[in-house]
C-alpha cells in the first residue's frame, strides 16, 4: 500500500504550486495555518482555497468549541465543495470527547477527518461510532507526541491494526518533524502523511548517497567560512 502524501498548508500561493505536484494527493490546514496565511474570513478564505484545488481532498476544520455551534460550522464547511473533508478535534477545549457530532455527521455521510488524536484508545472509541461506509480520516499527532518524550510508534500500529475492518478509514501520520517520518510512516501502512511544503521537496530528492551528502556538507561549511572571511 502506498502512503499518500498530503500537503499541510494553508498559504494560497503555495497551494498552487503544491497542487501542480503528482506526489501531493491532497491539502489539510488547521485555524493556525489559516491564521498564519493572513487569513481574515475563515469562509472566502476557505473557498479560495477550493477553487484552486477542486480535484483533491482538502481538510477544513472547525473552530466552535461547543456542539451546538460545533455541528453549525461543520454543516456549513460540508457544503463548500465535493472534495471537502471536514476536520473535528477528537475533543474540545475542555478535554470532551466530540463522540456525538462525530456520530452525527458521519451518519450524513458527511467526510470526516477526527484530528489531535495521540492514541490507539481514542482510535478505538472514534471506530466505535462510525458507519463502514461514509469516509473517515483518523490524524494521529506523532511529532507532538515525540516532542514530549513519547513513542507515537506503538499507538500507530494499533490503531491501524483495530481499524483494519474499517475500508472506509485511513490513518493518517500528521505533525511531521523530518523527512525520514515519511519512511516510517510507509513501514508502519499508514493510509496518509500530512506534510508541510519544505518538507515535501527534501523528499522529492531523496536518493543521496552518504558521500554526496559527506561532499555537500563539507562545501557549506566552506562557503560559508568564505563569506565570513575567517582567518586562524
């Protein structure tokens, strides 16, 4: 099985160019991301988003904290275009459990991508609301898990193991920290990894040897030593 690779992004300039790219299967963007675009309505900006990229899956999360205004928004976001994936913490600010709107929206068959998700337990109680039909992407945060000193590793291989059953769910390695993740997450079968943009190009140039890499790095420490005109 193929790992497919989804650019993290929300810069509309970038989306462009990353669209162009074969090895980009789809975008997600978070309120962060949007913010940090310059995004300033969450709806124009959305859509501007989509119609650059109208062929290609493309989360949109919500940002309500609450279920009532929660459903609301991802009502609405559902109805921006057909390749969209609406994006539901697995909790809300207050650490509960988004069970119910999660059942809700994908009983209409609504896309689903559950996001913020650390482990297998959580997977397991997402998989238990969930039809065998309407598609469901489970965003499992390795990187911020190992920034804490924990193996996302292990909480991978089970939720991709009790999510076997599950044709309509993918699992996808988000919050990448180095390229090398991609390779991990190909070993562990992970469905999806959501990359950012820099990222994504040290990847396409994967295939160096140790010696190019050995030559390369000597040649910057040189260069480098040039422009700073040292002398011992």
């Amino acid at each position: 099985m193929k790992t497919k690779i989804f650019c993290d992004i929300a810069e509309l300039d970038l989306i462009r160019k990353f669209n162009k790219k074969k090895i980009v299967k789809g975008f997600t963007t978070n309120p962060s991301l949007m913010r940090k675009a310059g995004a300033k309505d969450y709806k124009s900006y959305s859509k501007k988003i989509l119609k650059i990229c109208n062929n290609k899956p493309v989360s949109l999360e919500v940002f309500a904290d609450e279920y009532k205004d929660m459903k609301m928004q991802a009502l609405k976001i559902n109805t921006w275009g057909k390749n969209v994936y609406v994006k539901i913490p697995v909790v809300n600010s207050k650490g509960v459990f988004t069970g119910r709107i999660i059942k809700e929206l994908n009983s209409k068959k609504i896309k689903l991508n559950i996001t913020a998700v650390y482990t297998a337990s959580q997977t397991k109680k997402i998989l238990k609301l969930i039809n065998k039909n309407s598609k469901v992407i489970i965003s499992i945060f390795a990187g911020r898990a190992g920034d804490t000193g924990k193996d996302p590793v292990p909480e991978f291989k089970k939720s991709i193991a009790i999510a076997k059953k599950f044709k309509n769910v993918e699992i996808l390695w988000a919050s990448v920290r180095e390229p090398y993740n991609y390779l991990q997450a190909k070993q562990l079968g992970c469905h999806i990894i959501t990359i950012p943009p820099s990222t994504i190009e040290k990847i396409e140039n994967f295939g160096k040897s140790f010696n190019q890499l050995t030559k390369e790095t000597v040649k910057a420490f040189l260069i480098d030593t040039k422009k700073a005109k040292f002398i011992i």
